[in-house]
C-alpha cells in the first residue's frame, strides 16, 4: 500500500512539473508577444528563458524523485561516491551536449544575435532568428524552411548580422561593360535606374544634399581583362528591400544598355597559331 502511495505521489508531483511548464511557457510567450516593447526588452532573453524552463523544472523533479524514493536514493549515493568515474564517463557521452548548452548561454550573454535579426551563418546558413534555445537556434530561411544549427557549430563559425545596430543596407549593384562601349552614357542609365527605384533610400545628411552629391553613387570600380566594370552604391531600408532592388536592376539594366548600343561583355580568350617553317624555309 505505501508503495501505491509513493507512485501516486511521484504521478502528481510529474503531473504538476507538466502543467506549470506549460503556464509559463505560455506566461512568457504573452510577454513576449504582447509586452517585450512596453517594457523595452529584448525578445531573445524571453525566448530563451522560455526554452530554459521545462529543463529545469524537469531537473528539479528528478532530483526529487531520487530522493524520496529509498531505492534511488541508495543508488544515487552509490554513484556520488564513484563521482569521478561517473563524471568521466557522463561527460565523454555528452561533452557535445554540455559545449551546446555552454554555448548557448554564451549567445545569451554576448547577443551576437537576437530574436529577429537577419543573419549569415558561415558561407551556408542564411535566414532569420526564429528561436534561441539551450541546444540550438532555429533560421527562418527565405523558402520557408527552417534550419535547426546547434549553439556548438555557432559559436565557431563567423556570423554576419544585418540587423544587429542598423537595419539598412547599402547594396552593390555591379554590371560589366565592354571597351567599346559608351562609359559615360552606361554611369547615367546606372544612376538614374538605382536613383527613381521606388525602395531607393536617400540616406544623404543635408550636407551633402546642399553640396549637391547624387542620391546613388556610381564609378568604375576596375578595369579587368575583358571589361569596365561599374557600381552603384544603393542604400535600402532593409535586407529584404535591398534584395528586391538587385533583382529588379538585374532586370531592367541589361535591357536599357542593350537599347543604347552599350554591351555586356563576355570571357574569351585570343589564340594565335604560329606555322612551324620545317629546315627548308617551307
């Protein structure tokens, strides 16, 4: 009978983790939602104490239970007075696990990125912070998909954040143009497509609006083996607007240079054959 006693005991104390996981999962999930900007906090912080929740409440009723039943109690003793053994085994089965926990508390601390961010992982990883958790983070990417990277590959790979202090970007928009062509007139159609773009950012001070310094840049930035090759520099809003421009550019460019007689060059390469003359001169 006390034996029932005890597993119906251990059943509500479970019972119980459960449910309180669940509120304030919930709990931090309407803060994270509905108040984070009125109070001014950061949503990576609720998001990862979200996440941080069950593993500790779950390791709190683990304790628990190994000390109140005898059985697992005596077992626990057992294991504590071979601690170094067990530690040395525990920790080769899970220094993965452990470096991920570690390092997710180190994204947490340094904020390398947050909750929203557009970030670069590496030269593979691109998307939008989803969720930070203890293990790993979870990428939005821009099919949709999401990439679950744990914290460990993270914190050794170089991240590039688009959106960590200042969320507008200034985009290259690059085009190649043969010797022949007309530079002058290839700067202009540059120019003026980037400028009357409708996610065109004019990011001049006033200063430089007085001085008269155009709202796109552009130059030659190079002379190659083939081709001039011209930039603009573009600002936009966003990552996402930026994309749009170099897109829309791609497009219509090509089609206003190839209207103008101004033609986008392809590699090739001279090849000269020279006549082996035989001992004779013939």
């Amino acid at each position: 009978m006390e034996e029932y006693y005890t597993l119906i005991k251990i059943g509500i104390v479970v019972l119980a983790a459960l449910i309180i996981n669940l509120i304030l999962r919930r709990v931090i999930k309407l803060l994270t939602t509905k108040y984070a900007k009125r109070v001014s906090a950061d949503a990576t912080s609720f998001s990862f104490l979200k996440n941080s929740v069950g593993f500790i409440i779950f390791s709190v009723v683990i304790i628990y239970i190994i000390q109140y039943i005898p059985g697992l109690k005596n077992i626990g003793t057992a294991l504590f007075a071979g601690a170094g053994i067990f530690a040395a085994i525990v920790g080769f089965a899970a220094q993965k696990a452990f470096g991920n926990i570690i390092s997710g508390i180190f994204i947490l601390i340094f904020r390398p990125f947050r909750v929203g961010d557009t970030v670069y992982i590496g030269n593979i990883y691109r998307g939008i912070v989803e969720e930070i958790t203890l293990r790993h983070i979870v990428i939005r990417d821009y099919e949709n998909r999401r990439i679950i990277i744990p914290n460990g590959i993270i914190s050794e790979e170089t991240i590039v954040n688009s959106s960590i202090s200042d969320i507008s970007i200034k985009k290259h928009i690059e085009f190649r143009i043969d010797f022949n062509s007309d530079i002058d007139k290839a700067l202009e159609i540059l120019k003026e497509e980037a400028e009357k773009h409708p996610l065109t950012v004019d990011a001049r001070t006033a200063e430089q609006i007085e001085k008269g310094s155009p709202k796109v840049m552009v130059r030659i930035v190079t002379i190659e083996e083939y081709a001039y090759r011209l930039r603009a520099w573009v600002w936009a809003k966003d990552n996402d607007d930026a994309f749009i421009i170099s897109c829309d550019l791609n497009y219509s460019i090509p089609k206003l240079f190839r209207e103008n007689g101004i033609s986008i060059p392809y590699p090739h390469q001279e090849v000269i054959i020279k006549k082996q003359l035989d001992k004779f001169g013939k």
